[in-house]
C-alpha cells in the first residue's frame, strides 16, 4: 500500500474487518460506544481510530 498513509490504511483495515463481521457502521458503533459518523470518519480516513476502537479487532476475544 505504497503511497497510502496509516490512516487510511488503519480506515480500510477496519471497513475489511468489519465487513468480515457482518457488522454495518451502526452495529459497530454500538459495540465500540461511539457514533457511526465516527466509525464512517475512521474508514474513511479523516480519523484516526481510538485506542478502544483498535483493542476491538485486535482482541483475540469474541466481539460481542
């Protein structure tokens, strides 16, 4: 991903990862307790995710 910076990369990564759930923006905000526009500013890289955000798909928990 030459080219692209960490924040879009980090965005992308989580649309993927969300996706790969099964999860719209409104789902996984509820779950990270923070608004979709904020999940929606994150993918697409006018964001950075929060520290929260990223424990969230990096846990090897179950997300629920």
């Amino acid at each position: 991903m030459q080219g692209i910076d960490l924040c879009t990369t980090l965005g992308l990564r989580l649309r993927s990862t969300r996706r790969a759930c099964h999860l719209t923006q409104q789902q996984l905000s509820a779950k990270a307790h923070v608004s979709s526009r904020e999940i929606s500013k994150i993918e697409n890289g006018a964001m950075n995710p929060s520290y929260e955000i990223c424990l969230l798909y990096t846990s090897p928990s179950p997300r629920d």
